[in-house]
C-alpha cells in the first residue's frame, strides 16, 4: 500500500465505503479543497486500488465549545501561565475507508500513519491536538485509536467531537 498526496492528475475512480457523503467528497470536492487551501487530502492506495482516504485541515478547540469540566481537563494538561481560551489542533475532516478493505486493520494502521506523519513534520506550525467530528457510528473506532469525546453538548447529534492528545505519543 501507498499514501499519496491528492493531486490535480489523482484518479478517483471506484471507491466506495458504502456512506454517500463520504464517497461524493472524494469525488466531487476533495480536489477544490485542496486549490482553495480548505483541506488536504490523501489516498491510501493498493495496486492502484483506492483503499481508503483522509482529508487534513486546521482547526482549534475553544473554551466556547464545550462544557467546563471538560475545557477544565484540557487546560491541565498545559502549564500554569500558559493557559489561553483556545489551543491550536488539526482536524481530519473526512476518513473513510473502502468497504472492500473493512476488517483487515486498514482503519487503524492509517490512524497511526496519520499520527506519525503529523508528529514527525513539526517545521512549520505548531498544534497539540488531533480534532474529529466522528459518526456516531464510528465513534467507537475513534475510542479505540485514542480519541476522547470533547462535550457532551453534541450528545443526541449525528456527529460527536473528539480529540487525541499528540503528547500521548512521546
């Protein structure tokens, strides 16, 4: 397997992980993304098989956001006199893997991929933290890969914020 850059030539032909919205993204979108500078995509292919893809774009969890107990959680993990009423994150603004490649760990194996790439260029901006408006259907998938749900306002939503603390890979 691959991980490619989405480029202008990228072939987007065939993939399908079975959610339509995901699907059209990557179609329709994920090109005009990355010209307007929204988003940046990637594809994780397999002899020339679309085996999954995720999109990079920059975000920041906000005091405003959620609930005081949890932004309370988050500015203890910063040191006395360094505490702001936001902090700087990345978000992963689409992930979805092809359903011919469900159960074979492809989800995780990028997730970590994901990680490393994001800890190991650190040259050009700074952020603490992965951001995700997971499914409710994948927010199990996003426990197990580290995430934490952020607010409880997003409860009864078809969408749940989380985060991953990229300290928690040093």
């Amino acid at each position: 397997m691959k991980l490619v850059r989405l480029s202008s030539n990228s072939q987007l032909d065939g993939f399908d992980c079975g959610d339509e919205d995901l699907n059209g993204f990557l179609v329709e979108d994920a090109k005009s993304f990355t010209e307007k500078r929204i988003a940046n995509s990637f594809i994780l292919y397999d002899d020339g098989e679309i085996a999954a893809f995720f999109c990079l774009l920059n975000d920041k969890i906000s005091k405003q956001e959620i609930t005081g107990s949890q932004w309370k959680k988050i500015k203890n993990r910063f040191p006395d006199g360094k505490k702001f009423s936001s902090y700087p994150a990345i978000k992963i603004g689409r992930f979805a893997v092809s359903s011919k490649y469900r159960g074979r760990q492809v989800g995780t194996r990028l997730m970590n991929i994901i990680k490393d790439m994001l800890d190991s260029d650190r040259n050009y901006s700074a952020f603490r933290f992965i951001t995700v408006d997971a499914y409710v259907s994948a927010v199990a998938f996003y426990e197990k890969n580290g995430f934490v749900k952020l607010t409880q306002k997003d409860e009864n939503e078809h969408t749940r914020l989380m985060f991953f603390d990229m300290m928690e890979l040093e």
